[in-house]
C-alpha cells in the first residue's frame, strides 16, 4: 500500500508531468487564461487519461502481446484514444447537461493532448501491473490540473500588471512557470 | 497482414463511435459553447481559428 | 547576400517555436545538449516533409470530417517507422530522446502544418514548406540547446550519433564558473522565455515600423 502512495504522490507532485517532463505545454499556455476553464479542462484530461490507459492497458497485453504486434503500439493507442473521446462526447450528450457544459467543449483538444499519449506510452514502458497502471494514470493528469489552475490563477493577476511590451502574453507566463519549477523541486525529498 | 485487418478493426470502430456521435443533438442551452480559451496551437481543437467556426459567444 | 538577410529575418519573425509557440513541449525537453537537438531536429525534418507530401497527395480523397484521425494514423505509421530505424543504427540517440520520439506524433508542428498548408496545397509546395518549417524547427533548436550546453557544462561538443565518436568539443567557460541550473527544467523555461521575448520584441518592433510608414 505505501508503494502505491509512494506512486501517486511522485507522480503528482515531485515528477509533475508539466513542471519536470515538460508536457501538456500547449494547453497549459492556451486554456489557462481564467480559472474555471482551467477546472473544466483538468477533469476532462483526467476522465479521458483514466478512461483510455484502462483499455489501452487490457489491449496491449491480450490482443498485442499474443500476437507479437508491439510495433503497433502507437497506431493502436492513437486510435483507442480517439474513439474513447467520441464515446465519451457521446454518453455526455445524452445524460448529462451540467457536465457536457463543464467539460465537453475541450474534449475535442485532448485527442493530440501530449500527456495523453504519453500516460498510455508510460504504463507500458514501466512495466506496471493493472492497481499501479490505475494509480498512475489517475495521478499524473490530477498533477496537470493543479498546475494549470495555479497557474490560471496567477495569470488572472497578471493580466493587470505593468509589464514590458516585449514579455506581454507567453513570455512573462514562461517565466512565471519557471518560478513554479524551481518551487516544486523543493519536494524532492518528500517520499 | 493481420496487422492490416487489425488497424482496420480499429478504425472501424472510431467510425461507429464518430457516426454516434455525430448524430446525438447537443443537449436544450448547450447550442452555443465555446471554450474560453485564447487559441492555443493545438490545431486539431475544434476552437482553433483554422478550423472554421463563427463565433460564437461565451457561456458564463 | 539580401536574400540570405531576408530569409535569416523571415526565420526570426514566423519561427515555429518561438514565435507562434508549436512543438513546445520537444524543445523544452530535450534541448540539454546540441547531438540530440539535431537528432530530434533531423528526425522532424524527415516526417515532416514525408507527411506533407502524402498528405498533399491525398487530399482530395480524405473526407472533410475525418481528417484529423486519419491524418494522425499516417504520421503515426511515420513516426513509428523513425522510431526503430533510430532504435537500430543511433541507439545513443535513443537513449536520450527517450519517449519524445514516439510524441513526435502529437507534436504541434507536424498536424499544424498538416491542416493549414498540406491539405490546400500541391504536393510540391507541401514539400518545400516541410523542409523550410523543419529547418527553422531545427535551428531553434540548436540555439537554445548551445546556450544551455555552454552555460551549464560549459563545453559546446558534438558527437557522431551512429558511432559515438566525438566531432569537435570546445571549452569555452572555465569550469568554475558554470550554471549547472541551466541543465534543470527551470533554466529550460528561463531560456525559452528570454528567447520567445527575443522573437517578440523584433516582431512589435516590425509592427510598429509599419504602422508609422502608413501614417
């Protein structure tokens, strides 16, 4: 049990999938302008990420093992990915307004999500078995939604600063994310 | 060549889901949601300016 | 000796990176030192210009609304067939590009350039603008991986990928005085972000040249 612990809170804060791997740099510069999309957008990621390692895992190791087919690995999970999405777009339409209006619109963006394809590359390349495969893929896109609502909540306040014309827009939040790294190295040593 | 008929299952199956997809309405009050976001690079995001939309107002 | 000014300020103001921010995530990555800067750099060039072609090649028969997946499904094919030719003869480089070769599929650049250039236009243009977005790609890599190999190890050295044998190594900033944070993540979001200013500032000091000849 502490293993898993161990799991999730490295991949959550120590090895943030944004502040140490670099991914999920797109949205984090494009979505993050204010708070609430910020939420909206970090609880689609996790639901798509969780959704689609889940199959991608039982896929891998029943259909693409047997059949020594590992070399389709990116095509395969490129694909699952996409049709979880649709389905998933889908079963909102149908059942639930409150959360198709939170969340539907940027499920269309995670199908080329960086951290999306790269949860499912990672559960593989590590080896781990179906509890840590689900730890994993439910801490790292929790890790990415906190980060972009720290981040959108900063930003909100920086768009009332004095800053020079040069760093206006992406720089000065380049820099601000840099400032965010260096704080999270400070949990290194936590676990 | 199963590897063929493999992605070709696969594709298939995005294709039920996309065509199910498509065919479900937007839910009543939902005709008209965009993203608040700033048009980020993604350019496969249904919000991005390359893909066509008009514009459509934000929803509080 | 104009064109060539031309073309070096044209990279300057549309840079891909740093000017229109695609393929972030790569550069941030990777750029720690200049082999795998060029490495990843050469690869993007390759698949680049391959999917610009076929993806020109076959725009009139893919349908409107499927595009995106069907685009992603050859890139993919690509990428993959980049991944073990490198995993076969530059295996050095494998290591250190790590998972960032297989997300080349999802990188910016590739489906950007994809949608907006590719599916309008013949397959020679398609071609050209491929080599052109992935030269520029791998020069700004190559900057901004010499400045935080020179000011974090403070040797500018590059080896052969295929053999591992050392090109050139040059010791510029005595070891004393190095910044080993530029090797961190956080010297990757500082230099980037002096870099995009960099870009930034020319770009608004263009526009506002312009704006006062109308005037």
């Amino acid at each position: 049990m502490s293993d898993l612990f161990t799991l999730f809170i490295s991949a959550l804060i120590i090895n943030n999938v944004i502040l140490t791997k670099f991914l999920g740099m797109c949205p984090l510069l494009g979505v993050s302008t204010k708070s609430s999309s910020a939420i909206g957008m970090g609880l689609a990621v996790i639901f798509v990420i969780f959704g689609s390692s889940v199959f991608t895992y039982l896929l891998y190791y029943s259909v693409l093992v047997p059949m020594s087919l590992e070399y389709m690995d990116l095509i395969t999970f490129i694909l699952v990915i996409a049709a979880f999405v649709q389905f998933v777009e889908m079963v909102l339409k149908k059942y639930s307004m409150g959360l198709y209006k939170a969340l539907g619109i940027y499920l269309p963006l995670i199908t080329t999500n960086c951290v999306v394809l790269y949860v499912t590359l990672d559960n593989i390349i590590k080896g781990f078995n179906f509890v840590e495969m689900c730890v994993y893929s439910l801490a790292v896109p929790a890790g990415f939604m906190l980060i972009m609502y720290i981040f959108a909540t900063i930003r909100e306040r920086l768009e009332l600063a004095n800053v020079p014309n040069a760093f206006k827009g992406n720089p000065i939040a380049l820099i601000v994310v840099a400032i965010m790294a260096a704080i999270f190295t400070s949990f290194a040593g936590l676990v | 060549m199963e590897a063929a008929l493999y992605i070709a299952v696969l594709g298939a199956i995005y294709g039920v889901f996309y065509y199910l997809n498509h065919i479900t309405p937007k839910p009543a009050g939902c005709e008209e949601l965009t993203a608040a976001c700033n048009g980020c690079s993604l350019g496969s995001c249904g919000n991005h300016p390359s893909q066509n939309f008009e514009l459509k107002e934000t929803v509080k | 000796m104009n064109k060539l000014a031309n073309y070096g300020l044209n990279l300057l103001k549309e840079n891909p990176v740093f000017g229109l921010y695609l393929g972030i995530c790569s550069t941030l990555a990777i750029t720690t030192n200049l082999n795998n800067a060029l490495g990843m750099g050469v690869s993007v060039i390759a698949i680049l210009t391959v999917s610009n072609i076929v993806i020109s090649a076959m725009r009139k028969i893919i349908p409107d609304e499927i595009r995106i997946p069907v685009y992603i499904v050859i890139i993919a094919t690509l990428v993959k067939s980049v991944e073990l030719l490198i995993k076969a003869y530059a295996p050095a480089l494998d290591t250190a590009l790590g998972v960032f070769i297989p997300l080349i599929v999802v990188n910016c650049i590739i489906l950007g350039r994809a949608e907006a250039f590719a599916n309008q236009n013949g397959v020679l243009a398609s071609a050209l603008d491929g080599i052109n977005m992935g030269i520029a790609y791998t020069l700004s890599l190559a900057a901004m991986s010499a400045i935080r190999q020179i000011l974090a190890t403070g040797i500018l050295s590059m080896a052969n990928p295929f053999t591992d044998e050392i090109i050139f190594s040059i010791n510029l900033i005595g070891s004393d005085y190095v910044i080993p944070m530029m090797k961190e993540p956080i010297g990757a979001f500082l230099t980037f972000a002096f870099l995009a200013a960099g870009v930034q500032a020319i770009r608004t000091y263009e526009a506002d040249k312009a704006l006062k000849e109308v005037k």
